[in-house]
C-alpha cells in the first residue's frame, strides 16, 4: 500500500514465548464462543465454524435510557494479563463469511491488535455502530459483512485508531439509498480496498483527512450503489467518488518490471508510530496487466498453526499480502534477511512456506544478497507467506 524504505522493528506485548494455540468454537454456541475469546493468550487464534452465534435473545434485547440495545461486546470478553489484552485472530471456518453469523455482537474500544475474517456481524441499534474504535492499535476486517439498521448513524466509525477493511461490505438492512448515515467514518489511519458499502448518505466520511500518505489508502472499492456520495472533510460535503476512484494505485499497469518499496504493516504493531514499522519487504512486478493496490500485514496469530512435530517452538512470521492488481506474470518478494533472521535463534535454518488447499507448502528461495528471494507462489497475489525456523 505505501511506501517507504525502513527496516523493521516489530513489537509484539507478548504473553509467553510458546507456540500460539488455535481455539475452535463449538457450533452454534455462543457461551463457547465468549469463552474461548476469553481463554485467548497472545497471538493465539479462535476459529468459528459456520453456525448462528446470538449474543442476545432476538426480539427481546433490553433497552437502556440511550435506546441502546446492549450488544455483546467482543473487545470486553478478551482476558487481560498484567493490564495488557493479547493480539488475536477471529475466523469464520464457512466457505464465505455468511455461513458464520455473530448476532448481537459489536467491537468497541478494544484496544488491542485484532484480525476478524470471513464472518459476518449484525445488531438491532440505530444509535450505535458495530465496529467503535479510539485507540493506538490496529483492526483488520477481512472478507467481513456487517449489517446494521436501515436508520443506523453509522456502520464503522474510527477514531484516531487504524483500521483496513479489505474485501468487505458494510449495509443497512435493508439497504434504502440514504437513509442510515455513513457506512465508514474515520478520522484515523484506513486503508479499505475492495469492498463495498451499500444503503447509507455516505459511503466513507474522512474526517481531518492528512496530507501524509502513510496514514490512508482507499482503492478498488463501490461507494456509489444505494450510496448518494462520500466527504473528505465534516465542513463540506461533497461527492468524492470520482477523486477516490482516481487515486494512483501503488502497482501500476505495465511491461518492463516494476518495483515496490517496502510496505507499511497497515496493522500498525508498534505504538505511537504514524509513519511505522514497515514490512521488510521488496516486491518486483515483471509484468502487470490492470493496475491495483497491494498490501501486506503481519499477522498477530500462528494460524494457520505449524502442523509439523518435529518443528521446535520459535515463533513463525506470517505475512498476508493482498493485491487488486491483474498480473501478467508471478510477483518476486524479496525479505529483508537481518529483519527476519532477527525473530528466530542465531544460525537458524529458515525456510519459506505458503499455505494451501489445507496445509503448509514449501517455497523454494534463494538467498541473494541481503534478502531472502522468491516468487509469490500464485499470479493472483493473495495469500499467507510464512518463515519457519526448522
């Protein structure tokens, strides 16, 4: 998504230097469900298969003096730890997020670093949105549906917090043109590619938009479907679909190769850094047929997990990268070797992994010059990239 040259410094508010768990919630139970995010430690990840998942008992939800309806809140059942609450992943095991329902369910003010995918989220109050943040930490929201009311105020609002949403939708049900307010407000770090709001006045409302571009990316997405317009600013609004849809994206359409600097960690790990940490990454495009944006982020889980016994207990990397752009031919990823060799033991033997069709496979790289050097192992740059000390 942005770029800049840096090497990495990634800090992680670690519980205990094991291996992470992987958490499965029994189907269609939500006790289960609040349970296993309270039994969560650092890094570990709570699976959800596909079921219905209430967090209140439908139609009869109590009602407080704001006309609020009390929504189970994900960010309170997580378990702290010394005042510090861990970095998790929440995934829906469905075969696409509407086979894996959370009812009655919100995340407010978490104040921690979390990914949510393939799963969809919906509650019965018009005054409060699902997703609430005001914190320093970073949220993904990743091949995610969140419904609200057709006369919800908002379905995302983002305060001074980061936040991608990246092959998402958000939409009032049902989705009238212009009748709920804004379906992503933020006045923080977004970056929303690929996805699409639906049934709100405004698509995206950008408030006190920075001129860096570090701190936003907004590409690929459809605002305009039952949506009237989009602002980039509370004082005048105005209809930015045109200007957003313009935005130069960072893979560019060409023949001779093309090379992108190291990506910022759109989650953001380390506090307190506008600009940073970065991913120790280059990535060369040999040939791209249709422009689009490419993103990497580091995930704050090992899921999927290392399935191999023989393996010892270091901590592996893991790297999601997600690009709109068609390409013509495999992108080459060159990782910055001291920023990697740097999370494992001295002299450890590293090798690089992707995981596919179920389990973990070999990519095969080359060690050349200060970066270990491969090919994405797909013309379609979606995916998990893993180092394993082995």
């Amino acid at each position: 998504m942005l770029i800049s040259r840096c090497s990495l410094i990634l800090y992680l508010a670690s519980f205990n230097p094991g291996v992470a768990n992987i958490l499965t919630v029994q189907p269609n139970d939500f006790d289960d469900l609040e349970a296993k995010i309270g039994q969560a430690a650092d890094q570990d990840t709570i699976l959800v298969p596909p079921g219905n998942y209430i967090g209140k008992e439908n139609g009869q939800w109590p009602v407080d003096s704001n006309y609020n309806n009390n929504p189970k809140n994900i960010c309170d059942m997580v378990s702290s730890v010394g005042g510090i609450k861990p970095n998790i992943i929440i995934k829906g095991t469905g075969s696409s997020p509407s086979k894996v329902k959370l009812v009655g369910i919100t995340l407010q003010y978490c104040r921690f670093f979390l990914v949510v995918e393939n799963l969809s989220m919906s509650f019965c109050d018009s005054f409060r949105s699902i997703v609430e943040q005001d914190n320093d930490r970073g949220l993904i929201l990743r091949n995610v549906i969140i419904t609200t009311p057709y006369t919800s105020r908002y379905g995302i609002d983002m305060m001074s917090s980061r936040i991608g949403i990246i092959d998402s939708h958000i939409k009032t049900s049902p989705a009238i043109p212009g009748i709920g307010a804004t379906g992503v407000s933020s006045e923080g770090h977004v970056t929303m590619l690929n996805s699409e709001v639906k049934g709100y006045t405004y698509g995206i409302v950008l408030r006190g938009l920075s001129s860096d571009p570090d701190r936003w990316k907004i590409y690929g997405n459809k605002l305009d479907k039952n949506t009237k317009n989009c602002s980039t600013s509370t004082s005048s609004f105005v209809s930015c679909n045109p200007s957003l849809s313009n935005i130069a994206p960072n893979t560019p359409k060409g023949n001779s190769p093309y090379i992108l600097g190291a990506l910022i960690d759109i989650l953001h790990f380390s506090n307190n850094q506008s600009s940073g940490p970065y991913i120790p990454v280059t990535v060369t495009f040999p040939k791209v047929l249709k422009a689009g944006e490419t993103t990497c982020y580091r995930l704050p889980s090992a899921y999927p997990e290392d399935n191999i016994s023989n393996w010892p207990p270091f901590r592996p990397q893991y790297f999601q990268f997600d690009s709109t752009a068609k390409l013509g031919q495999k992108a080459v990823l060159e990782f910055d070797k001291v920023a990697i060799d740097s999370e494992f033991p001295a002299n450890s033997n590293i090798q690089v992994y992707t995981f596919m069709s179920g389990g973990w496979v070999l990519v095969p790289h080359v060690i050349q010059g200060a970066g270990y050097t491969f090919s994405f192992p797909t013309k379609k740059m979606s995916g998990l990239i893993a180092f394993f000390a082995v």
